[in-house]
C-alpha cells in the first residue's frame, strides 16, 4: 500500500460518498419500477404473474448488485490503483445512506405522487373510451336478460302444461 495524504483520503472519502449516492439514485429507479408495476398481493388468484414479478424483482437485484459491483471496481481501479481501502467502502455506504434516507425519500415521494397522477388520467380516460362500450354491453345485458326470462317462461308453461295433460291422462293419480 502507497501512503495517502491526509487531503488525498478525504478526497477518496467524498468521491466514494458521491459514488454511493450515485447507486442509491440508480437503486431508486429500481424502487420506482416496483412502485410503476407492484407485484400482486400474496393470496391473489393472479399466482403466475405473481411468480413472474418476483423472479423479475430477484433478476433486478442480481443486475443492481452487479453494476455497483462493477462501479465500485472501477472507482477503486481508477482512483485508487486497486486498493481497497475501508473508508472507500465506508464513504460509498455512508453516501449510499445519505442519498436513501434524504433525496431518496423526496425522489420517492414525487415518483409516487407522478405515478398516481398518471394511473388517474390513464384510468379517467380509458373510461371515457370504454363508457360506449360499458352502456351498450349493460343494454344487451338487459335485452338478453329478458329475452332469456321469456324464454325459461315459456319453457316453464310448456313443461308445466305437458305435466297437466299426462297427469288429466293417468286420472291425476299422482298429483
């Protein structure tokens, strides 16, 4: 290990503090995906989508897991000739906690209140478009219905009338 100066440590320090809240912004996508597209509850009938959202979710730690992985290595590579020093290490999970438990929660708080805001305006309008379709589907809903009443009816009448005649046919012997 080459001896740093004291200014050249604290400077790695910032720089790996800049570097943790650098992954934690591009954590915080990650969080905002998950808010943008939620895995259904557990107990849902929705299992295979269910399944299929937290192997999603397992592949997008591995993948985030990786790139700090990788963006660790080349800041220590580049700016530290390879050593791993412990306040690196530190500096970037201190810069990571900054950024987590101060921008992250406004960043998160926003992202949340824009995602609302746009499933609001997707869901007014997509009801717009479908309220034809929704008024004119109850109105065969209703015509279907009574045609269906009517028949069973009929049915019911004509059973009812055949039961009649085969009971005045047998002296009503069973009635």
């Amino acid at each position: 290990m080459t001896p740093l100066s004291q200014s050249s440590q604290l400077m790695l320090f910032a720089y790996a503090a800049i570097l943790g809240a650098a992954l934690g912004c591009v954590y915080d996508v990650f969080r905002i995906l998950r808010i943008a597209f939620p895995c259904p509850e557990r107990g849902s009938r929705l299992r295979v989508l269910r399944r299929g959202m937290l192997t999603v979710i397992f592949f997008e730690d591995i993948l985030y897991a990786l790139f700090a992985s990788v963006c660790v290595n080349l800041f220590l590579f580049n700016l530290n000739d390879g050593q791993v020093r412990w306040y690196t290490i530190l500096g970037t999970g201190l810069g990571f906690l900054l950024w987590y438990f101060t921008a992250g929660k406004f960043v998160m708080l926003c992202a949340t209140a824009i995602i609302r805001f746009v499933r609001r305006v997707f869901g007014f309008v997509f009801r717009i478009l479908l309220y034809p379709f929704i008024r004119l589907g109850r109105l065969l809903g209703r015509v279907l219905a009574r045609c269906f009443c009517r028949i069973r009816q009929a049915v019911l009448c004509r059973l009812w009338a055949r039961y009649l005649l085969t009971s005045a046919q047998h002296g009503f012997e069973h009635i």
